[in-house]
C-alpha cells in the first residue's frame, strides 16, 4: 500500500480471514463494488494461497465482485 501512495493512489486494504462458516470473504466485497475501486491486488505466500479454502473464498468473492454485489 506504501508504493501505492508513492504514485499518489488512495490505496487501501483488507486482511484476509479464512472463515468460510461465516461467510468471511465477504467483508470487502464493499469497498471493491466502488466504481473508485480501480485494482485489487492479492497478495500472500504460496503455502496460504494454496489453501483449498483460501482459493474458495477467493472465487466467491472474485464472483461477487462481477457480479456487482
């Protein structure tokens, strides 16, 4: 986010919690439905991303965001 900044972006962010029971993927769907919103940008090590869940989550929330909602 700091580089981000440096090029004079309004850049935010989001921690990811892997707890798909509740739906936890869903709190930035929010901030990323913004038409403001220009770049969403993932970032984590290997071993996280390739977390069944993690990739589950990631594709529910990358649905709901085209989806518009």
């Amino acid at each position: 986010m700091g580089m981000a900044k440096k090029y004079g972006l309004d850049a935010n962010g989001h921690f990811w919690v892997d707890d798909m029971k509740h739906m936890a993927w869903k709190s930035p769907v929010e901030n990323l439905v913004e038409p403001a919103t220009i770049l969403w940008v993932i970032m984590g090590s290997e071993k996280e991303l390739e977390t069944a869940s993690v990739r589950y989550g990631l594709g529910l929330l990358a649905l709901t965001v085209q989806a518009g909602k």
